[in-house]
C-alpha cells in the first residue's frame, strides 16, 4: 500500500515546540534568531498547544518558556509594519491573544523566563499561575515608550503583581527589572541560576503533578476569581464554591488518592 504523501515540515512548523513527559508539557518559543517575537502563526500556536494541554488527561502542569537568548518582547513588529495600515491594501487579520490563553487555562501554568521579557512577553508571565527566573531575565514594559495601549492585560495584572506605584513607575519609566528585583518586588517566585532553570521548573511542575486533583486548578481560579475582592464576599465565593464541588472519587482511587494517600 502506498503511503498518503505527508505534508513537508516547514520552518514556521517548528517555531513552537511542545513536548510532554511524566505528566508535565513543556511549550518552547523557538525563534531565537529574532528573541523570540510572535508571529500571528504563534501566537495562534500558543493558544491552541495551551488549549491541547489543557484537554490532555497525561498533563497535570505546563511550563512555557523561550529558546535561548529570551522568552520574548511580544508581537512581531517588522510582521505588523509589513501588513500595512488597516483597510483597502492592509492585512490586518487579527491573532489569538496568547497572554488570554494563559489566563483561559486550567491547569497550572509555569513560566520560566529564561532571559528578556518585555511588554507583551511580560503580559503573558504574568498571565500565567507561576514564574520562575533565571538569573539572567529582565522585565520591563516599554508599551508607553514605543506609543501604544497595552491590550493582553498589563494595566490590570502588573499592579496586582508588584502594587500600583511600582507598576506605574515601570510603565512610566520603561526601566528593566533585574531578576533579583523582581524577585523582592514580588513579580517572580524564584530565581535560579540559568542553567538550572527548566531543571527547577519541572521539579516544581513534578511537585504540582504528585498532588493534583481535580480541586488544584479549581481552587487556583478561585484565587483568580476572588483578586480585588474584599474578604467577605471572597469567603463567599469560596464557600459557595465548596458547597457546590462534587469529589470526583473514580480519579482519586485512580490517582491512589483520598485513602490515607
């Protein structure tokens, strides 16, 4: 029998790696020679290998980190020059929201920022339920430095990151944040050295997977949920939560769980 002919693997094919082990996935942007800026391909990529993993039942976390030298600076700005100006003779067909994807998902998600993350890179950490730094990443957001709006969140999770003032004076300002900075200011949880950087995000990511239940991702979207509430009407939401939450016991006596586990 003769095989069906497969379609060739592009470039563009490989710009976003996705691989899965021990019931961890690991999403790499892979586009070094330009640090990393997202292409409409990847950012649409991005949202449906996060949408796969999400509805994998081998995955109980997610990493999500950059090819070496950056994680990434956003969007691709020499792709954006070149679809030309909206209307007659521009294309402006709109991507995925990849720092959305982020927040749409479920389970939990690691982002290990191994070196640059800036403005729309950084809208997309923070989008996600963990950060881990090499030694060598660098935060900053330049939107207002370079003339536009942020659109992926920044105006809204930043100050809830680091509080408004520190939030203002880096948009402000367009200054980079060290890692260890960014560690004291409370925008990252750890900072480790760089070579060891996937090494700790998948012994964290190992850790959230041995003590995942179907309550772990339900109860981080609470927190979601609850930000900027006051604390009566978020022990509310967490009690009517509770008071609605069904034991899913079939995976828990599949997990071993539940019976002095």
């Amino acid at each position: 029998m003769t095989e069906a002919p497969r379609n060739p693997v592009t470039p563009e094919d490989q710009r976003l790696l996705v691989e899965v082990d021990d019931r961890i996935a690991a999403i790499t942007l892979n586009r070094p020679e330009a640090r990393n800026a997202m292409s409409k391909r990847m950012r649409n990529d991005i949202h449906a290998a996060l949408k796969a993993c999400d509805a994998n039942d081998g995955v109980d976390a997610i990493i999500l980190t950059g090819a070496d030298p950056a994680f990434t600076g956003g969007v691709d700005l020499r792709e954006v020059a070149a679809e030309g100006p909206p209307g007659p003779g521009g294309d402006r067909r709109q991507a995925k929201d990849p720092a959305r994807a982020c927040r749409e998902t479920s389970k939990p998600l690691i982002c290990a920022v191994n070196g640059t993350c800036v403005t729309g890179g950084l809208e997309i950490a923070l989008s996600c339920d963990f950060i881990v730094a090499s030694e060598r990443a660098r935060f900053a957001d330049t939107h207002a430095k370079v003339g536009v709006i942020p659109a992926w969140g920044m105006t809204a999770l930043l100050p809830r990151a680091v509080g408004k003032r520190m939030a203002k004076e880096m948009t402000a300002t367009a200054r980079f944040v060290e890692a260890e900075e960014a560690l004291r200011i409370g925008l990252v949880n750890h900072v480790v050295p760089h070579s060891r950087l996937m090494a700790h995000a998948r012994r964290l990511a190992g850790q959230i997977a041995a003590a995942t239940t179907p309550a772990t991702p339900a109860t981080l979207r609470i927190y979601d949920a609850a930000d900027g509430m006051s604390f009566s009407e978020a022990k509310a939401l967490e009690e009517e939560l509770m008071r609605n939450w069904k034991v899913d016991t079939d995976y828990m006596e599949r997990r071993g769980l539940g019976k002095g586990g």
